[in-house]
C-alpha cells in the first residue's frame, strides 16, 4: 500500500487527498506557501504528480519558495480582495509563518512565548498585491476547475477569498486557516452566499469546505488517519524556529464519519 508522506502541519494534505479520491494528478493552490516545504499543504501533491500554484508576498522567503518548488507556478504577492490594490503593507515576523497582512502584535507574542521564543518586533515591508482571481486566470487552468485551495494568511483569509469571485471557478475543496471563534464564523458567513459548499470538519486550526458536485460517499467513508508517515520538518532559516507536525485531530474515522453525517453526506 502507498505510504503518503505528508508535510502539511496536522496531516491536511493527507486528508484532502483522500476526501478527493487519493488522486495522482490534480490542481493545488496554496496561498500563504512559506518556503514551499515547511509545513506545506501542496508539496506531497506536487510529489505524487499534481499541478501546483504558490503564493509567497515575503520576498526574501519568496526566493527560497522558487527555489524549493521548480515544477509549481510562483506568485511572490499578497492576495488582496480589491483588484486595485497594488501594493499593501505586510508585517514580516522572526518565525516567518506568522507573518501576514493582518499583524495581532499579543497573539503573536503569546505564539513566541508558547515556543520559548524572544519576540521582536515585525518589519513592515511593501509588498505586491493581486487578487487570486486574477492569479488563477494567469495559471492556464483547464476549465477553470482546482481540486483544492488552501488558504493560511493569518487572520485575512476572508480578503482573499473576497479576490476569488468562487463562481467563476470550480473548486473541489477549501482547506481554510481559522484559529478563533470569530475567524471560524467569518469564513462560515461567507460560504452561506456559496450554499453548495459544506463545512466537512476542522482538523485543528483549519476548516475543510467541500463541494457538493464533488461528494464521493465511498471515499468519505474509507478515510484513515494512520497511514501515512509524518515528514521531518526543517524551517529555512534556523531549525530552532522549526514547527513540528502533529497528528491529526480526528483519532479514527469514525471520528470525522460523526461530523460528515451533519451534513447528510451518508
């Protein structure tokens, strides 16, 4: 049996990939990359054969991202809800993958505390900015179809999502970043206007929206959370600030199979 290995922070990439079919080839965006590989939702996708879009605004991680991922489509921007916006502020902080547009300097500092880190202040920077509508059209998609969009910005997912205008593309699934009560019913607010998206689960920090049109009951029905091996992650710039991976939150599945039959998928 193919053993996934799996990079993303809780397994993410390992469960998308079997909610959509354990396919070897399909479409992934991720917004939000990093280095391409630390902690990455795309990079197991890309290894088994998958067509993948990064996006990265940190121009000096930026260059490691394009180094790392020499087969993905590269975007060094931020992705911004407003097609006119052209360039915005972006806070650059010491770990990297906290950085973003949207900066809570205390819960930032709660992180750096947790991981027995010294915190110092961001660096402002000027970044590009584009819409991931207008990033999508620029990618040379087949029938404007994704298998999967993952989006980690902290804290400004609902802005990019607002750059996407869904209807003009046919997305399988979201995994979307959403740390807090309020961050969780902003996304879930927003996917009230797009009802053939279903909320499936949240494997810790990020909820996985599923398309209707896409549901496949055996293949929902068959997942497992145990078979895959965890990847050894390593951060770019220092492996003391390296954030290891953790199980999934799911034990079993039937675990997950309670949260799917909220939703009548069985």
């Amino acid at each position: 049996m193919y053993k996934f290995i799996s990079y993303s922070q809780h397994a993410d990439d390992y469960l998308a990939w079997q909610i959509l079919g354990k396919k070897r080839n399909g479409v992934v965006v991720e917004v939000g990359a990093f280095d391409g590989q630390h902690l990455s939702n795309s990079y197991s996708l890309e290894q088994l054969g998958w067509q993948s879009i990064c996006v990265e605004p940190n121009p000096d991680i930026f260059k490691i991202l394009k180094k790392n991922r020499p087969n993905s489509k590269v975007f060094e921007c931020a992705v911004v809800g407003d097609e006119t916006i052209r360039e915005i502020d972006f806070y650059s902080e010491e770990i990297g993958v906290l950085s973003g547009c949207n900066y809570d300097e205390e819960d930032i500092k709660r992180r750096y505390k947790n991981r027995g880190l010294v915190y110092k202040e961001p660096e402002k920077i000027k970044v590009k900015a584009k819409t991931l509508k207008s990033i999508l059209e620029n990618s040379e998609l087949k029938n404007n179809k994704v298998d999967i969009i993952s989006i980690d910005v902290e804290g400004f997912e609902i802005e990019v999502l607002k750059g996407l205008e869904i209807d003009n593309f046919d997305v399988g699934l979201f995994i979307i970043e959403a740390n807090t009560d309020i961050e969780i019913d902003a996304v879930l607010n927003y996917f009230k206007t797009y009802p053939k998206y279903i909320n499936i689960g949240s494997n810790r920090q990020n909820l996985f929206l599923l398309n209707k049109e896409w549901v496949n009951k055996e293949w929902l029905r068959n997942l497992d959370f145990v078979n895959y091996i965890k990847a050894v992650q390593k951060h770019p710039i220092s492996e003391d600030l390296t954030l290891d991976s953790v199980p999934p939150k799911f034990k079993t599945t039937k675990d997950f199979q309670k949260l799917l039959r909220r939703f009548k998928l069985f």
